[in-house]
C-alpha cells in the first residue's frame, strides 16, 4: 500500500479475489505510466511468502500484485 500511496494519485484501492486455495491481493494506484521506482518491493513482498507477485500497468494506473497460499 506504501508503494501506491507514494505514487501521488488522489485514491488507492485494494482489490481480493480468491481461488483454489490462493488469493490475489492487486493494489492499483490510479496513476498511468509509472514505473516501480523502489526496485526493493518486489522482492520484499515475495520474501513475505508470495507464490508470485508483480507490477503492470493499465488504463487505471500502475497496479501491484501478489499471489498467496491459503
């Protein structure tokens, strides 16, 4: 959440979705074109346990996500 806060935008949303024993926590800042600039987060949020974890940009932002084991 630290990460999209930083980014600047005006809201922050948090997005859960699960399947087959997994969650998907995606974190969208509502800001476009940005990149990750603390090149640490990812690899902090894996070490925290996630199955996978990334960053992608869309129309809405830059959006974080991580997948966890149930």
């Amino acid at each position: 959440m630290a990460t999209a806060v930083n980014d600047g935008g005006r809201r922050v949303s948090l997005n859960l979705a699960d399947q087959g024993r997994q969650a998907l926590i995606v974190v969208p800042s509502h800001r476009a074109a940005l990149a990750v600039k603390d090149q640490r987060v990812l690899p902090a949020v894996a070490a925290l346990g996630a199955t996978s974890c990334g960053a992608d940009t869309a129309q809405d932002g830059r959006r974080l996500w991580a997948v966890l084991d149930l």
